[in-house]
C-alpha cells in the first residue's frame, strides 16, 4: 500500500521498531524562578505518568532548570533556555511552548504551570483515559 511504510517509519511501528506499550505523554511546561516555590513537588507528582518533558525556562535567574533534570532523571527532558523573558507577550511565548513541544511527536501532551497538582485520582487513571 503506497506511503504505508512511511506512515509505519513516523508512528515508530516500522521494521526493527518496538511498538509503545502505551501512548506517549508529553509533559510542556513554562517556568520562570520556581526552584523555591511548587516545581519540586509538582515534577515528583508527575514524573511517574509522563513519558517525556519539554519545558521552557523563561528567563530564570535560580535553579529551576537544574531542579527539573534532578527531579526528572531517567526522563527524557529537553530544556529550552530564554536568557529574557517573553512572558510580556504571552502569545509569543505560548506559539514557541506548543512548537518546541511538538517537535516530539507526542500523542498526548499535559500542559501544567510550575504550581499546579492533579488529585490523586488523576494519577490513577491517567494511562486508562489517554489509552481509550
């Protein structure tokens, strides 16, 4: 069937290929100065559901980004670096979290602030609803 092999290479179900056991959650988060506040506990909530992170260190001038890699070590994590801060024009900073996350090839992706938890509920249940 023409472009089935293309499609099968793109999906990672080509030859030689080992097909995911579930669909890939892709954590995307925009973070500016957060090591001291929630980043800590919201990573150690979720690092156990997702299977990769694509976050956006807006301008931070702690160690937040060195909080996430330690927090999320096993965890394929790629860090995006504003030396300034775009967050005065949000929208520009939103087109570039969606379009650094994408990149990925996620099939689902968990949009989160550097301060928000899920009830435990979520936890639980999170591989189910995204596998239906």
């Amino acid at each position: 069937m023409e472009g089935a092999m293309e499609f099968l290479d793109r999906t990672d179900m080509g030859e030689g290929s080992k097909v995911a056991s579930h669909p890939k959650l892709t954590l995307s988060m925009v973070m500016k100065n957060e090591s001291e506040r929630y980043l800590r506990k919201v990573l150690e909530e979720i690092r156990d559901y997702i299977d990769e992170a694509v976050i956006i260190d807006d301008g931070s001038t702690d160690n937040s980004a060195e909080v996430c890699l330690e927090v999320l070590k096993g965890i394929p994590v790629r860090i995006i670096r504003n030396d300034i801060s775009k967050f005065s024009n949000e929208i520009e900073l939103r087109k570039m979290q969606w379009t650094e996350t994408v990149k990925s090839n996620p099939d689902w992706i968990l949009n989160l602030d550097a301060d928000e938890v899920f009830e435990n509920r979520f936890k639980e249940e999170v591989r189910q609803l995204i596998s239906d």
